[in-house]
C-alpha cells in the first residue's frame, strides 16, 4: 500500500536532483516511514473529530506514539496492518471507561516493570546505536512515570498498550 508511492516519490527526487540526494531505496525507506504516520494521524484524528473525542484520541496517539519511538517493540509484517492496528487502538481508548486512581496507579507500575525488562526493542534497520539503549530506556520509564503526575485515564491506558508491544512473542529474539 504505501510501498509503491513511496517508491515513485523517491523515484522522482532522485530524478529531481540525482547529485544531491540520497539513494532511491535509503529515500523509500524514509518516505514509507513518514507516510505511514500521516495517515495514522490523520485517519485517528479524523475518526476522534467524527466522534467528538478529538482532544482525547490527540492524547492517545501522541502519548502512543512519543512512548513507542523510545521504547520500540514489536512490529507487524504489513504498512496496512500496523496503520489499521493503531488507528483502532488510538480511536477506540478515549471510549474506554476512565480508570481510578488506584487502576493507573497499578497500570504504571506493570509499564515499568515492562520497560524495566524489555526496552528498547528497536528495529535493526533504524540504526541504532547500542551505546544508547540505556538512555532510551530512562527516557521511557521518565515518560511514563510522568502519568503519576498527570493522572490520565487515557495515558495510562496507552501506555499499557505500548509497553504490550515490548514482550518478546514466540520466536522473536
């Protein structure tokens, strides 16, 4: 789905400015990545306007995704299937219940303990540097540590989502 436009983009940069540009596939890469968050964004935020729940499905992607680009974790085989995963799941918890204090109180420390154990599960293709790992996985614990302050249901909620994502499945490494 996104392969293809991202090919032709880059296609058309390199052809633009062949000197001065990166390689067609490096320039692929990173417009499929770019792509794939446009439309996460604006399919969720369009789906929480619709719904009268903008403010509330910003909250959730946004926490989502600032914890995500810290502490990693698992990916899906296809663009379609990570856009629609997190679209469902950005949209759908501003509908949730609202926790209690005592719930996210819990929810934060199970992220923790996630973070603790498995961040940062990181892509071999992003580049990252192993001398980092550390850094990242304060920054993520930080971040969600940050909902002991702020108390929201909805943090609380994505954040769990997240540090979900981080637990090795069968066969990962």
């Amino acid at each position: 789905m996104i392969k293809r436009p991202s090919r032709a983009i880059a296609a058309w940069l390199k052809n633009a400015n062949p000197e001065e540009t990166a390689s067609i596939e490096v320039m692929e890469y990173a417009l499929s990545i770019l792509i794939n968050i446009s439309l996460i964004i604006i399919i969720s935020l369009g789906i929480g306007h619709s719904a009268g729940k903008y403010g509330e499905t910003a909250l959730a992607l946004f926490t989502f995704i600032l914890l995500r680009f810290f502490s990693g974790g698992i990916h899906l085989r296809s663009s379609l299937g990570c856009i629609t995963t997190t679209v469902v799941l950005c949209s759908t918890i501003p509908h949730l219940p609202v926790l209690s204090k005592s719930e996210m109180l819990i929810f934060t420390f199970i992220c923790i303990l996630l973070l603790l154990l498995f961040a940062p599960q990181v892509d071999s293709e992003a580049g990252f540097k192993p001398k980092l790992k550390p850094l990242f996985k304060i920054i993520s614990i930080c971040i969600v540590s940050s909902n002991l302050i702020l108390c929201s249901s909805i943090t609380a909620v994505a954040f769990l989502i997240q540090c979900l994502t981080l637990i090795p499945l069968k066969g990962d490494k």
